[in-house]
C-alpha cells in the first residue's frame, strides 16, 4: 500500500510540466524567499526524499531545511508519511503542487471575503492566509487588535462581532479545521524524527466529522490599540504569554485553515452567474443564482449537476425585490432549459417541475467560449469564425471550411494552417483505401476541445510567470527609491500621530525629489497594470482547471 502511494505521488510530479514548475519556484520565491523556493522546487523536480536526501542534494544546511519543510507544511503546501522502507524507515517529504499555484489566487480570495463578510471577514481570511492556519482565538484577537488599531480614538472593535464574522465563515465552509495531525511511526534516527506541526494532511478534511464544528472559546473584551508595529513580535515572553493564553481559551491544538475548494465552487458560480446574465437577461440569472445558492453545501464537489430543485422551491427561495410571478418563473424556466448553451436541464415533473444546474455542461460552454476568444484575439475574426465552425461541425474538409465560413479559398487556407501550426487545429486524415494515396484520402480539419484547453493553460502558465519575473524584477531595480519612499511615509504617518505641524510634514515630504516622485508614480502605475494583467489570466487558469477537472472526474 505504501509503495502504490509513493509511485502515485511520483506519477502526478511527473505530470508538472516545466512551466507549471518554473510558476511554483516563483511563487515560493516572492512569498517566503529564495531558500525556501530551492528546498520546494527540488521536491517538485524529486518526488518523494528524507531530510538528509534533500539536504545532500540542494547542499543546504541541515537546519534551513528543517525551517523551510515548516514553513511549506505550516501552508499545507508539503506533506510526509512514511517511505518506502516501510514505519521503521525514515519520514520522506513530498510537495503539493496545487497548493503552491493557489497562492495565485490569494487576492481574490481575500476580496471575495470582503464581499461577502465586510472588513472583518477579510481581515480574518487575510490573516489565515498569511499564516498557514491558525486557533480560532488567536485569530480573533489578532483581527480585533487590527480593526480596533484603524479605528478612531476612543472606539474598539468588540471580540463578539469578530467571533460571529468567523462563525459564519465556517457556517458557509469558506473555513475548515485542519485534519489530526497522523502520527509519523518511524523509529529511525533523530536527525529524520524532526518534530513536526500539526498541519500534516494526511487525509481531506473533510473526511473528519468534526470538520466544521466550533469550538467553545472563553474569549471576551475588545480589541486593543498597537502602540508600536514591532511590539510583539521579537518579544520571546509575548510569545510564551500568547501559547498560555491559547491554552486558557480553550481551543489549543484546533487550528483552522481556508476551504480552498469552497472558494473556487464560489468562484465557479459566479462565472456562471456572470454567462446567464450576459447571454439571456438579469432575472434569469437571479433564477440561477438561487438554484445555485440553495444547493451550495448540499452539492458534491466534483457533481455534473446541482441537486434537483421544484419549481416551488425556486419560487420560494427567489428575492422579493424581483416581484417575479409564478407563470413568469415557468417560462423563464423554460427558456433557460431550451437554450442551447443548456446551463439548467429539467429531469422531473414533480412539484410543478425538478430542475438542475448542469455544471459540467456549463463550464465546458465557458471554456470554450474562452477559446473562441483566445483564437479572435490573436488570429482575427475571421480566424475566429473558421475556430467555432470546426467545434460546432466537429470535422469539415478545406472546401467545406471555405463555403460555411464563407472566406476566400486562399485566405482560408492560411488561416487553417496557421491555427494547424499553433496546435489550436488538427488534421485527420481518412483513407478510402489501405495505401494512404493522396488523390484517395479525406484531410478532414478539427478541433479538440480538451487537448486545446490544456494547451492554453500551459500558454497561461507561461503568461502568469512572465509577468511575476518582470514585477520582481521592476521591483528589485527601483529598491533603494521604494525603500527610502517607504521611510519617510513611516515618519510621516509618525508625525501626525503625535500631531505635527503641517510646516514639519511639508518639509519631510519634499526629502523625495520631483524626479523621484514621478518615477514612483511610474512604477506604481506598471507594477498595477502587471497585477491586474496577473488577475485577468488567473481568472481565465482558474475557467480552464475547473473545465480540465471536470472532464477528469466521475460522471
């Protein structure tokens, strides 16, 4: 059993392409620095290794090692069991390489949060974040401090409303427990027997029953005003009075992590949500909201469909704002199901009618519609048109591509080749006889939806690193302004705290020059462009993953 886990592991490594490898080195090299990015990178690249393996083979110390695996195990971004020798063997680390590529992902998270939950649910997932995992009363009292810290003078953020904003980001399972740490029974010796934290996945989290269940905390009061931002964090007793008072509130050892998952079934929605309302009309995307939002929890992760919902439940969980009637509801219904992109399907006539969301069907639709946009913006609209054609008709002879799309011969077969030589098209070949002659063949053009949307993501991939190398490298170059721009906004924000004359500030103000100025105005204004740009591509990753992995699980 354990050999069949190791080759399992060895074979998805094997599956990271080159691109998708040099994406993680960056992301752990921009999130927790260049140690850590070679320790991670060589897991990748190796598989499964022991500790000393992995510090003979990236000729680190043996402690920077130990810090670095905590650090990717903290991040539930490395996990270990026992290896090949069996339990009597030494523990052998392996990298989880979709947790590293949902660092990506961060800022959406966090701003999903914020649109859902306000301040202190984005405060709370923030934090979480930062931190790998984290006991819900620490959690709690970190955000107050933080909320109550940007407050006027005189207010508090009361630790109640932060320990309700967290209950419901549990209630709505955007936060899980992490699983029990599984006890490593390895006897080996002491330098591969390193202690561990609790944040080892063995198993999914969702396999505990005890997943989502809040703990009980004796934690009341209101946050408290930071005096300095360093207080605290060198301080070795504050540390030792954190672990006590964790001990005291009755949560130690429980920590919570993000839902990385629930996140993205969020984000899938939405996309959903977003194709209705942009092919039929508001209200019927309001419909499918509904749908959606009243089989949220009760769905299986990887369903081709939504569980089946009555026409009456759906008018009765409908907004009232919409004032929608009920024989209107029936027909938008009926629409919405006779429409060719087939996002809702009807599979009963009980209780005026049973409805689903079809899931598979809907993302396969917005891949493709990816695809199509994909081909428009690089090859044109005529390119374009002669690529929707091929997935539409499935196989069409350069004559037919010709007629249908109704493009001159010779510019048509530019265009086909051309989007042949970007793999974005395939020619199959069909012979009358065995010989293969020419003159006896059918070439007949196609499109092969998943193979292409693998491709493309490779070109995302590609994209995303791309644009993670030149914002470091703008960054790093422009370090000393950024540095000196970043001291005197702290003597600034210094100064008006203990109320400055507005004399003094103008006078620390102008120790940036003129030419200075603009040219912080200039990198902020590339550095924004290349995280927007960053944001953009993640959102058409994250369309063409959902797509790739529906296809791969169970029907």
């Amino acid at each position: 059993m354990l050999e069949n886990h190791i080759v399992e592991i060895n074979n998805v490594n094997k599956q990271m392409t080159a691109q998708e490898v040099r994406l993680c080195g960056l992301l752990l090299q921009e999130h927790f620095g260049d140690v850590v990015e070679k320790v991670g990178t060589h897991l990748i690249r190796s598989g499964v290794l022991t500790l000393r393996a992995l510090a003979h083979e990236t000729k680190l110390p043996l402690d920077l090692v130990k810090k670095s695996l905590c650090v990717l195990m903290q991040h539930g971004m490395c996990a270990f069991g026992a290896g090949r020798r069996g339990p009597a063997g030494p523990v052998e680390y392996h990298i989880i390489c979709e947790r590293i590529l949902h660092m990506l992902r961060y800022p959406r998270y966090i701003y999903t949060a914020k649109s859902l939950y306000g301040d202190t649910g984005e405060l709370i997932v923030e934090e979480i974040l930062q931190r790998g995992q984290m006991t819900m009363s620490s959690t709690v009292k970190t955000v107050a401090d933080r909320l109550t810290h940007n407050m006027p003078e005189g207010q508090s953020m009361d630790y109640s409303e932060v320990v309700s904003a967290f209950s419901r980001l549990v209630e709505t399972h955007f936060l899980q427990r992490c699983p029990p740490m599984a006890s490593a029974e390895s006897s080996s010796s002491g330098a591969d027997n390193t202690p561990l934290p609790a944040v080892t996945q063995p198993t999914e989290p969702e396999d505990h029953p005890e997943c989502y269940k809040l703990p009980y905390i004796n934690l009341t009061g209101q946050g408290k005003r930071r005096r300095s931002s360093e207080d605290g964090e060198a301080d070795p007793r504050a540390a030792k009075k954190a672990k006590t008072d964790s001990s005291e509130r009755g949560d130690e050892g429980i920590y919570w992590q993000v839902n990385f998952q629930r996140f993205h079934l969020h984000f899938r929605d939405q996309a959903i949500i977003s194709a209705v309302s942009c092919k039929l009309d508001q209200t019927s995307s309001e419909i499918v909201r509904t749908m959606l939002r009243m089989s949220e929890v009760t769905t299986p992760t990887h369903a081709a469909f939504t569980q089946a919902l009555s026409a009456n439940e759906i008018f009765r969980a409908l907004p009232s704002s919409y004032n929608i009637a009920r024989p209107i509801l029936d027909q938008y219904l009926t629409l919405l199901v006779d429409d060719p992109m087939e996002f809702v399907g009807k599979t009963g006539d009980s209780g005026g009618g049973m409805y689903v969301v079809n899931l598979h069907r809907a993302l396969a639709n917005l891949a493709r519609a990816t695809l199509e946009s994909v081909v428009q913006e690089r090859f044109g609209s005529r390119s374009a048109r002669i690529f929707r054609l091929l997935l539409r008709k499935r196989h069409l002879e350069q004559k037919q591509v010709e007629d249908f799309a109704m493009v001159p011969a010779k510019e048509a077969k530019d265009m086909l080749y051309t989007l042949l030589s970007e793999n974005l098209v395939q020619l199959q070949e069909i012979p009358k006889t065995p010989d293969y002659a020419p003159s006896r063949t059918f070439y007949l053009y196609t499109v092969n939806q998943l193979p292409t949307a693998r491709l493309l993501l490779q070109h995302c991939y590609k994209t995303v690193g791309n644009l993670i190398e030149r914002r470091l490298y703008e960054t790093k170059e422009n370090k000393r302004l950024l540095e000196k721009s970043q001291r005197i906004e702290a003597i600034l924000a210094s100064l008006q705290a203990t109320g400055a004359e507005a004399a003094q500030l103008t006078e620390v103000e102008e120790m940036i020059t003129a030419p200075e100025r603009q040219q912080l105005e200039s990198l902020r204004h590339h550095i924004n462009k290349l995280d927007s740009s960053e944001n953009q591509v993640d959102e058409t990753i994250f369309l063409l993953e959902s797509y790739i992995n529906s296809t791969q699980a169970p029907r």
